[in-house]
C-alpha cells in the first residue's frame, strides 16, 4: 500500500464529501470548496492523504485562525484534522501531521491546536502530547468565548482546549 500525501484540488471535493456521508458525517462539499477557495487565498493550506489513490483523510493549517490567542499572536493552527476510520492506526494521522508541521514550520516558530474535550478526542488528545503539543493555559474554549469558572457550557464539538507546540531552532 502506498501513501501519497498532496494540496486540496478541485476534484477531491466530492469523493471527500462522499466518503464522511458514507460513514455518517455533516462534512458537505460546500465545506471543501470554501476551503478550496481559502488554499487558493492563500489563507488556508489543505493536505490530503490518498491511500493507494483512495480517499484516506486530511489536515488543513489555518495561517489566520479564528481563536483570539492565535490570531494576535499570528500563530497558524492545525484545524479539521480527520483520517477515515477504516484507515486508522496505519501512520495516516502521523505523516498528515509530519507535512503540516513542516509547512508551518517554514513560516512560524510556534504552532497551535484546538482539541476537543469529550472521549471521541481521546486519541488526538495522547496524539498531540506526544508530539510535544502543550496547553497554552488559557483554560476551556467554547464557541467563540473562554469558559469561565462556574460557567455551564454544553460538552460538544465546540467545547476545545488550544495547545502549542515551539518548533525547534535549526
């Protein structure tokens, strides 16, 4: 089996929109052209992952991100990172996350990522603190607000903790 890892193009948007339909995910196609749009912007950088040519997942770097922190800091972030269930725990995930870093690496010291908090995250948890990602200690994020204390917030796809990871000096 061989892996090939390469930008968004135009006709990936629909075979990747039909495999999350497949198993049962909102990711439209519309999802796909917006960030295509955005990677020929030059705001976002989508990576796709093809399994012996076969659709097998993906990672964007978002280089103006949303999250306050991040985007003051002009900190770029790993966002929307998925591999197909069927292609899991074959090194997909890894070698997506080994070319974004490289990419970002080019242009930033320091790197940013949301996770989110309930146990469907629990892999890309341990993934990310293995790799030397760290909180960056701004506590619980939701929506659009950090979540103070005492603060009821409903646990989602919403609900992130941001972590950071310092690329070392070459």
């Amino acid at each position: 089996m061989s892996l090939f890892i390469r930008p968004l193009q135009q006709q990936d948007i629909e075979p990747i929109a039909a495999a999350f339909t497949a198993i049962g995910w909102n990711k439209p196609a519309s999802q796909y052209a917006r960030y295509l749009a955005e990677q020929e912007a030059g705001r976002r950088v989508i990576l796709v992952a093809l399994m012996d040519d076969i659709f097998a997942g993906y990672v964007t770097i978002n280089w103006q991100p949303d999250y306050p922190p991040f985007h003051a800091e002009n900190i770029p972030e790993v966002q929307d990172f998925n591999v197909l269930p069927h292609f899991r725990r074959q090194g997909i995930g890894s070698r997506l996350m080994d070319e974004a870093e490289t990419i970002i690496a080019q242009r930033s010291p320091i790197v940013g990522i949301g996770v989110g908090m309930y146990a469907d995250y629990g892999t890309a948890q341990r993934m990310y603190v293995k790799r030397g990602y760290i909180p960056d200690g701004r506590g619980l994020f939701y929506g659009d607000h950090v979540v103070k204390p005492g603060e009821s917030v409903p646990v989602d796809d919403d609900l992130v903790l941001h972590f950071t990871k310092k690329f070392e000096a070459n």
